[in-house]
C-alpha cells in the first residue's frame, strides 16, 4: 500500500519551496497524475539539477518505483527521507519510513530491515495529529503481521486503526484499504462469512469509483483473492482476478499483476488446468525476479506445488528449498513425504507447521490438519487429530474444504 498516488503528488507540489522549479515539480506531478513515469522521472530530474529538496528527491522515487528502477528508489528516498528529517518535518520524513519499509521487503526481501523502518516511522508519528500517513502505516503493518508473521489478531487490530484514521480524516482510499485487509485477516482467523461480507463491501465501493488511487483499488482486489483462495472460493476467485490482471495491464502495475497470476495459477491447480497454472507461474515468477525479487518466493512456492502434483518431485523439493520457510514450500514438503510413503515425515512436518502458526490462524492451520489427518489415516494417533480439526471444519475452513476435510475424517478416527 501507499499513501496514494495522487495524494503524494499533490504534497510534492504543494510543498515545492520557491527555489525550486516550480515548472518542472509540476511537470512531474502532472505525469504521475497520467501514469507517465518516464516523463515524471526526467521532470524531476531536471528539478533536482537546479536544486535538490526532499519534495523532488520524493517524486523521483515514486517515479522510479513505477519503473521499477531499485537503485534510484533507494537512493532518492533514503536521501528524501534525511532532508525532511533535517528540516524538522517529522510526518514527511514518516511517510518516507514506510515507503521504505515496504522497499525493503519487496526489492530485497529484508524482512528485519522493513520492521525497522516501520518502527521508525512509528516512533516519528507518535503524538501528532491523524494524518494519511498513519493509515499508511497502519496498512503496512497489519500486512507483515498478518502474511509475513501469520498473526491474523494482530493484523485484524491494525486494519481496524487504519479505517479509524480513513474515516477520522475522510480518506476513503485508505479506509477502504483498511477495510479489505480487516476482512482478509477475519476470514484467516475463521470468520469467513463475515469477512468475505466485508471483502464483497469494499469490492462495491471500487465498482462504484469511490476509490482514485490506482495502487490501492489492484491491492484491494488483491487481498479479496488471497482471501478467496485461503479458504478455497474459487469461484469469487477466479471473477477478481481478472478485474485486476485487466486493471494491472491498464496502468503498467507490474509486480501487482505478477502477484495475482501467482494467485490465479493456485486456483487453476485446484480446477486440474495445470499448463494454464504453470503458464501463469512461470511469468509471474520471471517478472517478479525483475521487478520485485524479495517478492518471488511465493511464486516459486506455489511452482513447487505444481511440480509436486505433476509428479516431477526433484524439481518441487528444489523449489521448495529455494522458497526457504514459506508456508506454502512447509506444507509442500510435508506432502512430498506422503507422496513418497512416508506419513511419520510427513506427519511431523505438518505438526512443525502448525506449531508455528497462532491459535487463531484457523484457516492456514486448517489445511495443515487436513494434510496431517491423511498422514495420520489408519493410525492410533489418528483420532486426537481429528478431535483437533473439527473447530477448523467448523470456523477456518469454507464448504469447499469441509467436505474435504469430512472425507478424511472417518477414515482417520478409525483405530488402525
């Protein structure tokens, strides 16, 4: 998430001191109002030539975001960053934290470096008046808690904050936003029917153009898909995801339109259309390696999968290896040594897994109980884990996956 496109555009001009070429900061915004980046990339180059301020060095790392050039955006906001810092304005400069936070996570993967950066920003916003750039935050935050560290409570308590913030100020873009990781996070913890609603509520407000920032309407769609395929509804799935592959195509969103083929191609592999799955894998994963590499390792999580479910073994455990503690390449892993025979391998990794995972985490946890009931199946053991399943059946789990889940268990309660 950002704090919208158009909204940093106008703070770049707004704030534009009188040294500064007027003419060439609001060349650049106009651009970037246009979804012109190159041209918003020179205009702001040519302003800095004159004289560099914090408003410039900021409009060109935005610029630069969009074209996914990683150096320039490291450079022109850490930079942008240390010059508002210097003249004292302590929002700007926690508004540069987060971008750079989020930098750090999707460029690099430095998940202990974007944590600090967030925190810096925190400490920054700490007593000053609701603004914009504490929803951002507050969005930034609920996502790591909620997909890096699977603590969906936490993530739940930060959205919440962030649709305060929206609706204190009048900022529905992030309300909205607030809104959609507020839903995800419900469905994760197993109230699926009412964050689906919630999901579905900001889905109407897109549709009805209530939203103007390009960037938040794809992640909205976005957190509507990844909380579609938790819990296997497919079907709403497969509708979103192609409102945002056209969305993203429009605007030149890269890196989003990578992170929703990864999305769709899982869908795919549930509907048995593996070449379209791993037509949309290996693209996503290929454009992600370019414009976002810290992104990548779902992708090739997810082509582990594939690889698992086509048989090719060799290749999913290298793949999984390449994805390192992804939840995805986890219970991948635990798979794999069912598919080699080996339910006690496979019973243990899926009990690492959950191990891993909070209590309220109900709908990852539910499908690595549903892998650890059929490695179980025919064991004494089996009848504590299917104890333990039922309050996923019931709360984490969508139709799809308790019909699932019902099949196994029978099975699995019977003493071996």
């Amino acid at each position: 998430m950002i704090a919208g496109i158009t909204e940093a555009a106008d703070i770049i001009a707004l704030t534009v001191p009188p040294t500064q070429s007027l003419d060439d900061v609001n060349a650049g915004r106009v651009a970037l109002d246009a979804g012109a980046w190159q041209q918003a990339q020179h205009a702001f180059e040519r302003g800095l030539a004159i004289e560099e301020t914090p408003e410039a060095l900021e409009g060109l790392g935005l610029a630069a975001w969009w074209l996914d050039l990683a150096e320039v955006v490291f450079d022109s906001r850490e930079r942008a960053y240390r010059a508002y810092r210097s003249r004292g304005d302590q929002i700007s400069a926690a508004r540069l934290a987060v971008w750079l936070a989020w930098d750090s996570s999707a460029f690099r993967g430095e998940e202990a470096v974007a944590n600090g950066w967030l925190q810096r920003a925190r400490r920054l916003l700490d007593g000053q008046p609701d603004s914009p750039e504490h929803a951002f935050m507050a969005e930034r935050a609920a996502v790591f808690a909620l997909l890096d560290e699977g603590n969906p409570e936490e993530a739940e308590t930060l959205a919440a904050e962030a649709i305060r913030v929206g609706q204190t100020i009048g900022a529905v873009d992030h309300e909205m936003v607030g809104r959609a990781l507020h839903g995800f996070a419900r469905v994760t913890t197993g109230r699926v029917t009412d964050g689906l609603r919630e999901l579905d509520e900001v889905s109407a407000a897109i549709l009805a153009g209530e939203l103007s920032d390009r960037v938040l309407i794809g992640l909205a769609g976005c957190y509507l898909i990844a909380a579609c395929d938790r819990v296997r509804d497919h079907g709403r799935a497969v509708q979103w995801c192609d409102r945002i592959k056209e969305y993203s195509r429009k605007w030149g969103l890269k890196p989003l339109f990578a992170v929703c083929r990864t999305q769709y191609a899982s869908v795919c592999m549930w509907r048995g259309a593996w070449e379209e799955a791993e037509r949309e894998l290996t693209n996503a994963c290929d454009e992600l390696a370019i414009c976002r590499p810290g992104m990548k390792t779902e992708g090739l999580a997810r082509l582990g999968e594939l690889r698992r479910r086509q048989g090719r073994l060799e290749e999913a455990a290298s793949l999984f290896d390449r994805s390192g503690a992804h939840p995805i390449a986890s219970l991948g892993r635990a798979a794999m040594a069912l598919d080699h025979g080996d339910p006690r391998s496979a019973a243990e990794l899926a009990e690492r897994h959950l191990r891993r995972l909070p209590a309220k985490n109900r709908t990852e946890r539910a499908a690595a109980l549903e892998l650890l009931i059929r490695a179980q199946a025919g064991s004494g053991r089996a009848g504590i884990w299917t104890a333990r399943a039922r309050p996923s059946m019931s709360s984490g789990a969508s139709p799809q996956m308790r019909r699932r889940l019902r099949l196994e268990l029978p099975q699995a309660s019977r003493p071996g």
